[in-house]
C-alpha cells in the first residue's frame, strides 16, 4: 500500500515560507474568481449595454444568499478538516469531505429548485424594474439550474486547500476563470447569446473544474479522498461543520439583505444607472477583497492545524504577517479608487452618465478601506481556531446593526451620497470592534505559550 501523504509541515515548517507557500496559490486563485467577475461584467457591459450590468446587479443578493448557504458547509468543513488533521483525527477529517460533498448536492438542488420557482417575484422584491428584468431573469435561470455545481465546485476547493494542496485548489479555479472568459467572448461577442451567454459561460466552466477536482480527489494515497462510505451525514460532523460555516453563512446571507436595500435605495435616488454603477464599484471592491481573502485562505489551514496541535506561538506568528499583508492589499485598494477610478472604470462601460456617477460612489466608498483588510483576518482567525460565535458577531454587527440603520437613515438626509457613505462608516465601526474582541485572543494565545515554553 502506498504511504499516506499528509500536510505535517503545517506544524513545522517555518511560518513565513508556509504562508508563501499556501498564499500565493490562494492569492492567484483569488484574484482569478476576482477577475472572473471583471470579465464577466465587462464583457457585458460592453457587449450587452448598461441596464445588462443593471440587470445583472439586481441578481446580487439572490448569489450572495446562495453563497450564504455554501460558505456554511464549505468554509466549514475546510476548517474542520484542518483542525481534526492537526489532531492526527483523520478519519473523522475524511468523513467531514464525504458529509460535505452530501451536503452540497441537497442544499443546491433545494435552493436552485425554490428560486427558480419564485424567480418573477424574488427579482422584483431585490430591485428589478421594467428595464431590468429581463436581463436579471435571463441570467439567473441559467444560474440556479447550475447552482449545484456551483456548490460542489466551491465547496471542494476548500477541502483542496485544507488537505494541504493549495497549487491545486488554485489550478481548479485558474482553469474555470480561463475557460469562462474564453466562453464569454464566444458566447456574447459571437454567438451573440447576451447576458444568457455569460451565465452558460460561468456554469459549463464550474462543471468542468468540479470533474478535474474529483479526479484529483480520486488518489487512494491521500488522507483526503473519495471513497465509498463517507457520504452518510453524521450528525455530530454536521453539526460542528454548520456551526463552524456559520459566520461565513451569516455574512452572506446579510450581504442579501444589505444589497437588496443598496439596490432599492440606488434606484430611488439614482434610477437603474446607479444600480449598474454599483455593480462596478463592487467588482473592484470584490478584487481587492478577495486578495485579502487569499492570504487568510493561506492562514486558514496553517492557523487550524497548529491550534488543533496546540503550538499557540505558530498560530500568532501567521495572524501577525497576515495581518499585515491584508493591510496592504486594502490600502492599494483605496490609492486606486482615489487616484485613478476612471482607468478601472472603463474596462466596464464607455457610457459616460455611468463613469460619472460610478467615480463618485467609488471615491466615497472606498474612504476607509486600509482598515478593511484588518476586520477580515481577524474574523478569519476566530474562524480557524473554532470560534464562530465571535467572527459571527463581527459579521453581524457590520452588516446588519450597523450598515442597515445606516443604509435606511442617511439616503433620507444625503440621497445617493447616503448610500455611499454607509458603507465606509459601518466599516469603520467593525474594525473598532474587531480589535476590541482580537486583543484578549492575543493575550491568551501569548500567556499559553509563555506556559508552555516555561
């Protein structure tokens, strides 16, 4: 029998090389699913036109509750597998695979099958008008019929990625942003097919990638693989997995609800451009957030498993680099959108109404985005030691008890700037509570491995 390849560097390697190692696959495969969005809307709204991007914004909260619903088991079980593997549980790690696929395959098709039954009136409620609609129903058809892959797809690049193969989550999503975008241009700028043809694009492009991870996935000599008898639920795994994935889940399932009122609060104060305009706004916040997701994708695994095997200096020396790698990536983010919005701008549209009203939203939006990428690690951090209920409070506390008051008091008073404003004020106040929950962690992490150094 061939000897089991398991990912033991995580607890000895050094902590610098490990997070290189495991950010710069996560980084690219990132900025790929970033980018992926880019072209995707860029070649809508060049080869489609405006109210397609309007159209296609209407579809964000209905993607973002579906997310909601992935991150849940995905993110989960990624970080469960972690830290059974730091516990040398790997049985139990393979089971959290097996009851992860499962999981996805019921969650996809339940979702898929009721938003498709209730897609006319669901569109309506999140933003759609007269001149929109079409567009966004066209759209999400297509989607939601997929929406099973789509959950396969995700879910199974975290299990890459915390089996300590990050190289080949990232080739899986490199090779879906390659494929969609060569589908979209033949799609809309040949075939002619629309905005259908972007979401044809994006749904073969996610089944393939799904049927190269099963292969990879298929190798008997790694600890994580596919075999008969890890796909019954247990309840005990399925409990610890949706609890983990519930911050994350949380966090989408308020993005739905935060963009359903954006997308409302723009259409009475700006009309249906300034729905497309935030569809922009948010493809470039997206990238650079995404960039920041990457390296804490790369701390994930390395903060789980060395919590699980106990060796506390580990797990803050990758929180400290992380921390400040996110702050980086953010703080580019905000010289950009400050200095040069109309460069990014224009890779989507060359209506100039829409470059006007997306180059002051953007400027708004972005005023305190340096911060930003300290409020993701630190909620990522409480993610991989196990502890969701504090990432979920920083989740909620931005999105639902900050940003919603925000989003429903100050369009009364600013219009459209209200909107704008909102969002960099909500931020503000979840990074003040970020490092009010972080600091006691730091501490406790530093006196256990005081204790155990002495």
């Amino acid at each position: 029998m061939a000897e089991l390849k398991t990912p033991q560097e995580l607890g000895t390697e050094r902590i610098g090389k490990l997070l290189i190692q495991y950010a710069v696959p996560a980084i690219i495969a990132m900025l790929a699913s970033s980018l992926y969005n880019i072209v995707d809307r860029a070649f809508i709204g060049h080869g489609v036109g405006s109210m397609a991007l309007s159209g296609l914004a209407v579809t964000f909260p209905l993607m973002n509750l579906s997310a909601a619903l992935g991150s849940m088991v995905g993110v989960g079980a990624g970080t469960m597998i972690s830290l059974k593997l730091g516990q040398k549980d790997h049985r139990s790690a393979q089971l959290l695979f097996g009851n992860a696929i499962t999981l996805n395959v019921i969650i996809g098709i339940t979702f898929g099958g009721l938003a498709l039954l209730f897609l006319d009136p669901i569109l309506r409620v999140f933003g759609a008008t007269e001149a929109t609609i079409g567009y966004a129903k066209e759209y999400m058809t297509i989607i939601l019929i997929g929406n099973t892959f789509t959950h396969l797809y995700l879910g199974t690049n975290s299990v890459l990625r915390a089996a300590g193969h990050p190289t080949k989550a990232m080739t899986a999503t490199i090779g879906t942003v390659l494929l969609n975008t060569l589908l979209d241009w033949l799609f809309i700028m040949v075939f002619h097919w629309g905005i259908m043809g972007a979401a044809i694009a994006t749904v073969i492009s996610q089944v393939l990638a799904f049927t190269w991870q099963c292969f990879q996935l298929s190798d008997k000599s790694e600890l994580i693989h596919l075999e008969k008898g890890i796909f019954k639920l247990k309840g005990d795994l399925v409990r610890n997995m949706l609890t983990i994935g519930l911050s994350p889940g949380l966090m989408n399932a308020a993005a739905c609800l935060v963009v359903l009122l954006i997308n409302r609060g723009l259409l009475t104060h700006g009309g249906d451009i300034a729905v497309g305009a935030y569809s922009i706004i948010n493809s470039m916040g997206f990238l650079f957030v995404m960039t920041v997701m990457g390296f804490t994708q790369a701390m994930q695994p390395i903060a789980g498993y060395n919590y699980g095997a106990r060796q506390y200096g580990r797990v803050l020396k990758v929180f400290y680099i992380t921390l400040l790698c996110g702050t980086i990536v953010t703080t580019l983010g905000f010289l950009i959108s400050e200095l040069v919005p109309d460069v990014c701008i224009r890779i989507f549209t060359s209506d100039e109404e829409l470059i006007d009203i997306t180059r002051h939203g953007m400027r708004l939006n972005f005023l305190i985005f340096p911060l930003i990428g300290s409020q993701i690690v630190i909620s990522n951090l409480f993610q991989s030691m196990g502890m969701p209920g504090k990432s979920i409070i920083m989740s909620l506390s931005r999105q639902v008890l900050i940003l919603i008051p925000c989003l429903i008091i100050l369009p009364r008073y600013f219009g459209i700037d209200g909107i704008w404003y909102s969002m960099p004020l909500s931020d503000l106040l979840s990074v003040f509570l970020g490092i009010i929950l972080i600091i006691p962690q730091v501490k406790k992490l530093k006196a256990m491995t005081a204790n155990q150094n002495n």
